[in-house]
C-alpha cells in the first residue's frame, strides 16, 4: 500500500498515486508497477515515471487553506510535492477523503504572527490597547474596544503591510508602477511620491506645511481606483479624511466614497448613498482614444520633468539670492569704506574672486605656505606679482598692497564677491525665466491634469457606466455584504481607530493611505496595517505628535518594561510615523518640497531650523516690511497659570490695532487657559491652541507664548513649526522681555527675525556671514587639497568631515553649520572687554579659529573647534600662549571652545557633549 502522504507517482504524466499498490526499480533502472485489484506487474521505462518520496506537510494550525477560491475548515492534513515548478498537494480531509491538487487549484495564507519576534510584537500592542480608553464609554463591560479587536484577532495574512513592521528583518514587497496619471496636478516630489506609492509595499511621505500633501494624496486615489484597486483612507481624526472627500466632491467623483468609520458615520452613508451622476455617461472613452490620451500624458510628463527642474533650480536661486542680499547688508555695515569701482569685476566669475582671496589669504598667513627651495620661490614671487596686477589693473583694488597687512585687500575681495554672486544670480534667475516661457509651464502642467483626468473618468465609467448601483438598506448590509460595498465604493474613509469595523474584519484592501501619521498613537496605526496590503503613510515628524499625558506614560513605560522590543515600537516615546521611520529604515521616504503658503521670510525659518534646507520655497517676496515682527512686554512677572494679561494687551493695542481691515487673524497660543481669555476679550478674532490650528491657515498669525520663562512645552521645536507654518503673510510673536535662562527655539526665533528685519542688535558677538564663509570653507578645502600638504592640512580636511557627519547624524543639530578659518575679529563686536595686548591679538587678520560651529537660523556662533596637532601646540611652542590668550578671549565673550588634539580619542563623544551642554 502506497502512503500517499510521503509519495507522488506520476507515470506518462498522471497522477497513479492512488491506484498504485506497489512500485520498486529492477536493476535495469525499470519500474515495476502493481496497480490495486491486479495480480500484473507493469514494467515502465525510467522516463515515463517520476516517483517523488520528499513530502512537506503544512501547517495547518497556524496557516488558511483556499482550495478554489474558498476557505477550507475541515482539514485533516496538506502535503506539498514540487517537480519542475510545480506544486502538488494531496489533501486530507476530516472525514478521510482525500484529493490531489496542483499549483494555484490550492492557496495557503500564512499568519505573520507565527514568527516569534512578531507575535511578541503584537503581544505588546496588544497589551497596550487594553490601556486606551477609546470607545471604552460605548460597551457594556467597560473595556474598550480597541483592545476587543486586538483580542479577536489570532491570524493576520502574511501578505498584510503590518507583517514586515512586527518584524522588520522581513524584505519589502516591490512592484513596477506602471503608466501613472496626474488628475490633481503635481510637481517633481509630488510626483515621485505617487511613483514610490506604487513601486514599494510600505512608502512614507513626509508632508511639511503647504506643499500639498492633500493632492498628493488624491493622484495616489487615482491611480489605485483605475488599476481596480480598493484603498482604505484612515487619519487620526475625521477632519483630514473629510478634507480628501470634500476635495473629490468638488471634482464630481465623490460618488466613489464611503465614508465609515464608526456606527454614526454609517448610519449617515446608509441615509445619503450617493448615485451615480448623470454626467458619467460623457465619460467614455474608446480604446484608441485612451491609447493617444495615455501617450499624449507620457510625452507631458517627460517634458515636465525638464521643467520641474527648471523651476526646482529658479526655487532655489531665487532663495540663494535673497539670502546673499540680506547677508551683503549686513556686511556693508560693518565695513569703513565703499567700493567704488565695479565694472571691472566682470571679468572675473564669483569662484575666481573666491579663489583670489584664498590666495591673498595664504600670503597673510605666513605658517601655511612656507617655500624653501629656490624655484618655488621663484614661483612664489611670479603669483605675487600675478595677483598684485589683477588686483591693481583687472579689479582696480583700492587697499594698499603689503604683504605684512592685506586684510583691507581681503575685504575688498569680499565685497566684490557679493557683488559678483548676486550680479550672476540675478543673471541664472533671468535666463531660469526666460526659459520657462518657452516651455510654457502652466499650459503644460494644466494639460497633463487635463488628460489625466479624462483619463480617470473613463475608467471610471468602464466601472459604473453599464450597472446600476447597488443601495445598501441598512450598518449590517455593510458587515455582511462587504465585498458589493468594496465593488461600489473602491475608496472607503474611516478614523485609524475604526479602522478593522468601518466594513468587516474579515475585509481586505489593497492600499492604506494614513493621513496625519504624527498625531497617530502606535497600537492604532498598527492595527489598521492589519486591513491591507500596501500602506502610504503620509504624515510629517517635525510637525505636532499624538499627545501622551503624564499618567499614560506611566502606565506604557510599565508595559514596554515587560516586552523585550526595540525601543521604535515604544508607544510613550513614538507616534506611528516616527515609529515606522525607525523601525524601516529602508522603506522609501519622500520629502514634498515645493511650499506654496506661506511667506518666503515665514517658512525660511521652518526652512533652515527644522527641514535643514530642503524645501523649495515658490512663493513670492512682496517686499512688506512688517511680515515679521516680535514684541515683547515689559519685563515683569504678568503670567498667572498659563494665562498673560499683559500679552492679550499688546495684541489688542499694539498688534491688531496696526493690521489692516478685514485681515483674516488667528491667535494661537500653547495654553488653553489663555485661549479661554483671549476668546472672552477678543471674540471677534479665533483663537485656538496651536494643537488645535495644526492643518490650518491665517494670512495673520499672532502667537502669545505666556510664560514669563520659557519652558521646554511652549518652546517645543514641534509646536513651533506648527505655529508659524499656519501664518501666509504675517507672523507676530508676543514673548516676555524678561531674561531668558533657557536659549532655545523662541530665542532662535527672535534672532532670526532680528536679523531678517536689519535690526540692530546689542550683542558683543557679530552675526556670522554664513554664505560668504560656507563659500569660503568648501573652496578653501579644495584649495588645500591642490597644494603640497603637511599634517595641518590633513588634520583640518579629517576634522571638518567628521564635524559635518555629527551634524547630519543627529536630528536636533540639523540646522547647525561648520565653517573653517574664521578671522576672530570676525566673531568679536565690542572689543571693550579685551586689554591691550588682546585687542591688538584679536584685530589682527591672521589670528582666525580653526572651526566655527554656527546656527543657520540665528546666525550667530555655537562653538568653537580647534584641532591641535601636537608638535604645533605643545606646551614649549609659541603657539601655545596664543591659544591661551584666544582662549581667554572667547571665554569672556561666552563663545564655547572644544580643542581637539591630533594625538587624543573619544572625538564624537566629546564634540556631542559639548554641543548638547550648549
């Protein structure tokens, strides 16, 4: 008798297992075979039989069987023999009937909860759903109702998007996107978000304010809709998914919404389905016209790749420009006389005029280039004189040519820099433009939307054109009959906290779009990866998270001590998307970059402190003064738990009283205390705390911050985007004018806007001329790379790499910059602290700190770096008294120092200390 859970006999291509009684090989190789009910012995050459004796029996405990299509329950066992790339299964079933079957006739889902690290995973969140409170005032037994669907589920498809974020060692799924359309419009991260939505199992895009995340969001609808696709679109709160339903209303297509979630939102879908409109039927599209419209949208596409490029670069100019012109402002005046000859100057590019200030610089600095042969020398002796007639007949220089004293030449050099970079941007901006109009931009980009859309409406009647919708009578018809409803309403809206009951849980979609993923807690955001397949978590990090108050913390630090996880699942620590950044690193992450809200001189500051310069900002600077303003009270005690009469008092007398009429204005503020007062004095104008204005915008915004000091909650780096990103064309701070002890955000903020509004300010320490000296630094680097070295060069070149790798590594130092050879007088105004000696020391052109770490925001210095080589700076050398003496004076003007010795260890331990002390 023949096991046929450890055999499969296949003779001229069948499956015999079954009627065979006995099978052996002679010793030609020959198969003898005795079928059942048969004394004969058959005897078949060795190519008509394939006898296969590996078996691998299935789990069927933790594992669902589909056999055709349909779940299988009564199952006594499942055997699998491969040959030649197929599968057979022979099936047993409970009640001893078996069968064979081959390759998909058989389907077998297995639960990701079967791995170890996944199940210990789920057990956790599983733990901590029993502590949220969420629907817990609804049912009866006083349990809420997340931790009822974290208990019911015991097997989740292997093939869910929550399977590789239990366990991230698990590869992502990747696809090929295919021809995409653009309904909604798009720009150059627009677009590769939609790309990556498609191409990646798991994609992330982070949505910093104003560059149209909404959008974004609807083109990936789109797209999913017309592969046949079904996408559940879930946020935090109704308010973000409501948004996308109002959008799609507006464009007509809102009939292909159902917007769930919990009981009351299906009550009012089942009293207000949406039918089909009438216009559908002018929708169609026959294949030959859907072919030249697919064709015609591709060859758009190319095109406007070349113009997002074009406008990425004109972006980007128009913002170097401003920031070089702010910068020359500045530097004119400190400086003691004009330039007043230019023309000449046009003959030499903006990096040659860098490249001759290095040079002069290194004829001032007599240690770093030091000739000792006689043809270098001689050699030396022809630059001097080749710089000395560019100088005089090219540039026209006006400061004295002394070898023993070209600081004066060395600031003419700068000035006309300045000159140079900004005569060439404005040149790059004008050809950028000029460009543009020959492309026609907005022609362009208006048809792409144009076809795309047609392109979506025809599928769209391929869907509804020839049946008539099915109306559903009452919440159960949704449960029970959850596939008509998905055939019907391919997008389905819900909050992430209903997201396993807006249909069944037995539901499957193909996509999950998570909107606001910030504010999205761990154990929701989780449990709605367990609905679909693929899952685009749109959110951003540096905006507002979900709020854990004192005594949650409490009761998640005591749950994640019980569960050996990494710490990306901690759920007091993280919201959703910082969590799934953690934990999935390699999972694609688009940053939308183009910013169409604000005030350039608004989101610059969101810009350079908290997305390290990545947006392209587009809108434009209509030159008003009053943009940005900071006022502060009086200094004095006024703030009384969280609420501040004296700040109500200067927004209604020395703020609002100033604005135009009819300016749209909102008032924000970290404290619901003072929005309560700020409400019953001024009810004419919203107020609101800042949580509360997150996804919104005013064209005024006007923030109180309260505290007379500030504390770590008002100056939160998160709330603080959040705050001035809401504003569109003026942003007003209202800050105590006490002392600050803590030098954070706010502080930051007030000297960007000082610095921004060409104020005066009473600081011994200058504003850092960050472009000109990050210009200087990058081409003083390669200037040093081209020349002969010794053990300083090489020293400075390793210590600069390894300051910017720290300051990249850490998010919290992103906005910080390294510039190198700084001239000290350069950092030090008021010299009024120094004695003779030092003043003299300090004014001298040469005496530069090697490495200056500064804040892109304020502008102003955070530490100083020197690298100590050790034969240079030991204590028998000469320069050690001047580092002494150098030392001394940063000391008195507060500016930090790390020196950092060529022969000593422990570099990132001790320059991250000493930033984090700062």
């Amino acid at each position: 008798m023949i096991d046929a859970t450890q055999n499969l006999i296949l003779i001229n291509g069948e499956n015999k297992t079954l009627q065979i009684e006995e099978i052996g090989r002679d010793d030609a190789g020959r198969f003898n075979v005795k079928y059942r009910g048969s004394s004969k012995v058959y005897r078949y050459g060795s190519e008509k039989v394939v006898w296969l004796t590996c078996s691998k029996q299935i789990d069927i405990a933790h594992n669902r069987i589909f056999i055709r299509q349909r779940r299988v329950y009564d199952l006594k066992g499942v055997f699998s023999f491969e040959y030649r790339g197929s599968t057979y299964w022979y099936v047993v079933y409970t009640s001893n009937y078996s069968q064979y079957l081959l390759d998909e006739e058989l389907i077998i889902r297995t639960s990701c909860l079967s791995d170890g690290k996944s199940q210990s995973v789920f057990e956790y969140l599983k733990a901590v759903a029993s502590t949220n409170i969420l629907g817990k005032e609804e049912e009866k037994d006083n349990i809420g109702l997340l931790s009822k669907l974290y208990e019911k589920i015991d097997f989740i498809d292997d093939s869910r998007a929550i399977a590789p974020y239990l366990n991230p060692k698990k590869a992502l799924k990747k696809d090929k996107s295919g021809r995409l359309i653009y309904p909604f419009g798009c720009n150059a991260s627009q677009k590769r978000a939609v790309v990556c939505a498609f191409e990646h199992q798991i994609s992330i895009i982070q949505g910093p304010p104003g560059t149209g995340k909404t959008q974004t969001i609807l083109n990936i609808i789109a797209n999913i809709i017309r592969k046949g696709k079904t996408v559940l679109v879930v946020s935090n709160n109704n308010s973000a998914t409501t948004n996308v339903l109002e959008k799609l209303d507006k464009a007509g297509l809102g009939f292909i919404v159902a917007p769930l979630g919990r009981k009351g939102n299906k009550e009012a879908f089942i009293g207000n389905q949406p039918a089909i409109p009438d216009e559908l039927q002018d929708w169609e599209c026959n294949v030959e016209e859907k072919l030249q419209k697919e064709e015609e949208a591709e060859n758009l596409l190319k095109k406007l790749d070349r113009i997002f490029a074009v406008q990425e670069e004109l972006a980007l100019s128009k913002q170097e420009l401003q920031a070089v012109e702010l910068e020359y402002n500045h530097f004119k005046r400190d400086q003691i006389f004009e330039i007043t000859s230019f023309n000449s100057a046009n003959y030499l590019s903006s990096t040659r005029l860098l490249n001759l200030w290095l040079q002069f610089q290194a004829y001032a600095e007599k240690d770093v280039i030091v000739p000792k042969e006689w043809w270098n020398k001689c050699l030396a002796a022809l630059q001097w004189w080749w710089m000395n007639l560019i100088g005089r007949y090219v540039l026209k220089l006006n400061s004295k040519f002394d070898k023993h004293n070209l600081s004066a030449i060395i600031t003419e050099l700068q000035t006309l820099y300045y000159h140079r970079k900004i005569e060439e941007l404005n040149e790059r901006i004008t050809n950028l433009q000029a460009e543009l109009k020959t492309y026609n931009a907005k022609t362009e980009l208006n048809r792409l939307t144009e076809v795309s859309m047609q392109l979506f409406k025809a599928s769209l009647f391929k869907k509804y054109g020839k049946e008539k919708r099915k109306f559903f009578s009452s919440v159960r018809d949704l449960q029970i009959d959850y596939q008509s409803v998905l055939e019907q309403y391919p997008v389905v809206l819900s909050t992430t906290f209903s997201s396993r009951i807006c249909l069944s849980d037995q539901a499957e979609f193909d996509y999950l779009i998570m909107d606001e993923a910030s504010q999205v807690s761990i154990e929701t955001g989780a449990l709605a990866l367990t609905c679909a397949k693929n899952v685009v978590i749109v959110g951003d990090t540096l905006q507002l998270p979900n709020i854990v108050t004192g005594e949650d913390k409490k009761k998640l630090d005591a749950i994640v001590a019980e569960f050996d996880i990494p710490s990306g699942y901690d759920c007091a620590g993280n919201s959703f998307l910082q969590s799934v950044c953690t934990l999935l690193p390699d999972a694609p992450q688009t940053l939308l970059r183009e910013h169409y809200r604000c005030h350039p001189r608004i989101i610059d500051f969101c810009n350079r402190k908290f997305y390290s310069g990545g947006l392209l900002i587009m809108t434009e600077d209509d030159g008003k003064p009053d943009t940005l303003c900071a006022i502060k009270t009086v200094p004095g005690h006024h703030a009384r738990k969280h609420y501040n009469q004296r700040e109500i008092d200067v927004i209604r007398d020395e703020v609002i009283a100033h604005l135009p009429e009819q300016t749209d204005i909102g008032i924000i503020t970290p404290y619901n205390v003072q929005v309560d007062e700020l409400s019953r004095q001024l009810p004419a104008i919203e107020s609101a705390t800042v949580h509360k204005f997150q996804g919104r915008e005013k064209d005024t915004i006007i923030m109180s911050v309260v505290d007379d000091q500030i504390t770590e909650f008002s100056d939160d780096p998160n709330l603080l985007n959040v705050a001035i990103s809401r504003a569109k064309k003026r942003f007003c701070l209202v800050v105590s004018g006490n002392e600050q002890l803590l030098k954070g955000n706010i502080s930051e903020l007030l000297s960007y806007i000082e610095y921004n509004n060409f104020t005066v300010s009473e600081s011994r320490i200058h504003s850092i001329f960050d472009y000109l000296y990050s210009q200087y630094t990058r081409q003083r680097l390669a200037f040093i790379q081209a020349h002969p070295k010794i053990s300083e060069y090489d020293s400075e070149n390793i210590t600069f790499a390894f300051i910017q790798t720290v300051l990249k590594k850490y998010r919290e130092f992103h906005h910080l910059g390294v510039l190198c050879h700084i001239p000290l007088r350069h950092l030090i105004k008021d010299t009024i602290l120094l004695n003779e000696d030092e003043r003299a020391y300090a004014a001298n052109y040469n005496t530069h700190v090697d490495f200056l770490i500064i804040n892109h925001v304020s502008k102003k210095p955070i530490l100083v770096v020197e690298t100590d080589g050790y034969s240079y700076h030991n204590e028998k050398t000469q320069q050690y008294q001047r580092d002494i003496k150098k030392d001394h004076i940063l000391t008195l003007y507060e500016i930090p120092i790390l020196r950092l010795s060529t022969v000593g260890s422990g570099e990132e331990e001790k320059l991250m200390k000493a930033l984090q002390e700062i």
